[in-house]
C-alpha cells in the first residue's frame, strides 16, 4: 500500500489540552484531518499539579480528534513549557572528515559535542534539544547549512534545551496514562514559532511572544534558529483573576466578560456602557462599566508586556529584532492587544495565526490558540518523526497513527490581586489626573 505519513500534535496546556492529526500534501503543507479540544484542569502554571484531571482531558481531546478525523491516535509529538525549562547556549568545533568535505556525521558529531560542552547539568535537569544555530568551516562564517562545504575545521554554536526530569516524567506519565505513546516531546515555543513564523521573519530577527493561560511564553529568532527563550509566570488566567476580584464575581463569568467585551488598550475600547453581569447563585444581577472593564484588563497586559520588553533587553538581541514580534495564544485574542503590544515593547506587532496549513478543517484552526499544535505537527515532519498507517477492514478498529520524538530557575513569588489592585488604582488616580 502507499505510504501515508500522519502526525499528532499534543498541547497540554493550563486552560486547555488541544490535539491536532495532519498529513503533509503533494505541496508540502499541513493537510489538517482532525482536531480536539478539551478543558484542562490538571495544570498550574505549565506544569502538572493533578495528574487524573491531565490524563481526563487528555482523554477527551484525543477522543475529539478521532472522531473528526476517522483516525485512532498512538503516538503523539507533545509539547512541553514552563519556568523549568530554558535554553542554554553552547560552542563547539570539530575536525572535518578526511574527505574534507561536511556530512551530516560530521554535523551529528558537532551537535554531540556542543551536548558534552554543557558542564554544568545537574542531575535533576535533562537535556529535551541540540538546535545548530550557525556553522563557521574554516574562514567561511555564518553558515546555517555547511554540509558539502569543503574544509577542514567547522565550529559555531548551538541552543541546548534543557528541563527538569522530575516534570518532563509527570507529563509522559500522563500521556501513557491516556493510553498513548509519548514519539517525541518539543519544547513550545519552538513549536509555536514553526507554526507563526514566516521565513523573512525567521532570518531578519523576531520575538515570538505566546500569551497562554498559565504563562507567557518568549522567543527569539536570529537567522533561522531560536537563540534565546524565557518563561514568564504571568498570562491569561492573571487577567480573569483581576475582573473577577474587580467586579467580585466567578471566575466563569469574568472569563465571559474578557472574551466578550474585554479591550487591552484604552484609547480603542470604543464608547462605553454599563454591562451587565450575572448574579451569582440567584443574587440580582448588577452592573459594571465597560472602561472599568478595559482599565482592569489594561493593568494586567501592560505588565505582561513590561515583563516581555525586560526579557528582550536582558537577553541582550533587542536590538537585533528586525522584524518586530509576534503575538500569539489564547491571550493575544483581546481586542486591542497589537497596539498596547507595539507601544510597550517599540516593536512592530502582528498575530500570529498558523501558517501553510490546508484541508477540509483549516478554518476551525486559524486561529492563535492551535499555534502551538500546529507547530507541534510540524515539528514531528520536520524530523520525519511520523508512522505508516495500516487501512482498517470493514470490521477492524480505525488505523493506529501519529508521532512527535525526544527536552531552573528558581519560581518567583506570585503577586497578590491585593497588591496587583494597587497599581490598578495608581492608573485611576493617573487616569483622572490627565482629565
């Protein structure tokens, strides 16, 4: 039978546990054949705290999957993120083979040897990546692919991705738990950038920025690889928090509110008006006015931002990001998030939804929350890291396909919405004061 190479992408995130089952078409894209999508108790922050509520949602998007896309799903590229995970940076330099002339032994030899050079992994880390960033073979510098360059040196450097053992195994106990095979795991934001990024992009300098509901994830693209990632434990679920403990209401409704008629930046929240909001447990209704709402939501993403912007500048590529950034994930949805990005950050700023996807079911997925699962599946076709599927009988079970294959900081304190409502005031009183 002809081969039919499938991938499955899993994003295990704080709100949400997406699946995505694709197939590349004769033009090279992304034929999307299924997609799943559940609600995630089971994760604070990126990383797993209850690992029955994992596996449940884990279990239901999977399920979700296969039946839109006919396909019974057992091995699946997951994605991996959180404060626990971080990029390290690594040289390296080898002698060319005797021919003189760079194989991929050779390559694979460098990458080997830029693993060795990371001195200082403890035993509680492991390494998840070895991404080659730029090759120099004897005098020739900057060379994204040396094979069949002549010489008889090559060096340069490499991103080592690194995390914690004892997470990256609760995310794999949890997956085997579901009952699938963990083919691979992908550090996010490199799955995120596949997916986002276009290839001008890529090379001239970016900063993807994937604002998900327990974290915001950090990026840095220079010359078609990432050099740089940072994690940073404030997102979507922070801005919920603040409207419920502003119009003291249920995390639900204030998540209904945000999504409704939240705005991230104040000059375009348009003309306001009282909202109403549901009484909890048959109490009356009230209501709240919609500029409160967008000062609330403005605070939270303002500082989203300001965190972001203190990334970029401490890695020290800030002024090498051409391209400006990219916003993505479930927070980038806000209306108004571009222009409140754009003027903290002194970047230019688009969204970023998935790119070079087709199929029946591409619609259901252009959209930021499906960046990461997309890139996911990617991924797993960019390491050839998927299966043949065996075509079903009349009376057999639906084909057993997909894939993805292969990895601290110390946490910060969370801020209180006691304190967070200080500074909220602070934009009131500065607020009213340029009235």
């Amino acid at each position: 039978m002809p081969k039919s190479d499938i991938a499955v992408g899993l994003d295990i995130g704080t709100t949400k546990v997406c699946v995505v089952v694709a197939e590349k078409d004769a033009r090279g894209k992304l034929n999307l054949l299924g997609r799943g999508l559940a609600a995630s108790e089971g994760l604070q922050r990126a990383t797993v705290v209850n690992i029955n509520k994992t596996v449940e949602a884990i279990r239901l998007a999977v399920a979700d999957a296969e039946r839109e896309s006919s396909i019974r799903i057992g091995r699946v590229n997951v994605g991996i993120s959180g404060t626990h995970v971080h990029c390290i940076p690594s040289t390296s330099e080898i002698s060319i083979n005797q021919t003189g002339v760079v194989t991929e032994s050779d390559v694979r030899r460098f990458l080997e040897k830029a693993r060795s050079n990371i001195r200082y992994l403890d035993i509680e880390n492991e390494i998840i990546h070895v991404i080659p960033q730029t090759f120099t073979v004897d005098d020739q510098e900057g060379l994204p692919d040396p094979i069949g360059m002549a010489g008889t040196t090559m060096k340069g450097s490499a991103c080592i991705v690194v995390g914690q053992k004892t997470k990256i195994r609760n995310i794999r106990q949890c997956v085997e738990k579901a009952g699938l095979e963990v083919g691979a795991i992908t550090f996010e934001p490199i799955a995120s950038g596949l997916a986002v990024l276009r290839e001008s992009e890529r090379k001239s300098g970016v900063a993807v920025i994937d604002i998900g509901g327990g974290t915001t994830e950090v990026a840095v693209y220079l010359d078609g690889a990432i050099h740089y990632s940072d994690v940073i434990k404030v997102a979507g679920n922070d801005v919920t928090g603040d409207i419920a403990y502003g119009v003291k209401t249920l995390h639900g409704i204030a998540e209904e509110l945000k999504i409704a008629y939240g705005c991230a930046y104040g000059p375009e929240s348009g003309q306001d008006e009282e909202l109403v909001v549901e009484g909890i447990e048959g109490r009356p209704s009230k209501y709240f006015p919609r500029s409160s709402l967008t000062l609330i939501i403005e605070a939270r993403m303002t500082e989203i931002f300001e965190m972001v912007r203190d990334s970029l500048n401490q890695s020290g590529f800030y002024d090498a990001l051409h391209a400006g950034a990219i916003i993505t994930g479930g927070g980038s949805l806000l209306r108004a998030t571009e222009p409140l990005a754009s003027r903290i950050l002194g970047l230019d700023v688009r969204t970023g939804c998935p790119e070079g996807v087709s199929g029946g079911i591409r619609g259901a997925v252009e959209s930021p929350i499906y960046a990461t699962v997309t890139g996911l599946v990617g991924h797993a076709f960019e390491h050839a890291l998927t299966v043949e599927p065996v075509t079903p009988g009349p009376s057999e079970p639906k084909p057993v396909v997909g894939q993805g294959a292969q990895p601290q900081p110390k946490p910060e304190p969370e801020e209180s919405h006691e304190g967070f409502w200080q500074k909220i005031l602070n934009r009131f009183k500065k607020f009213w004061e340029q009235l």
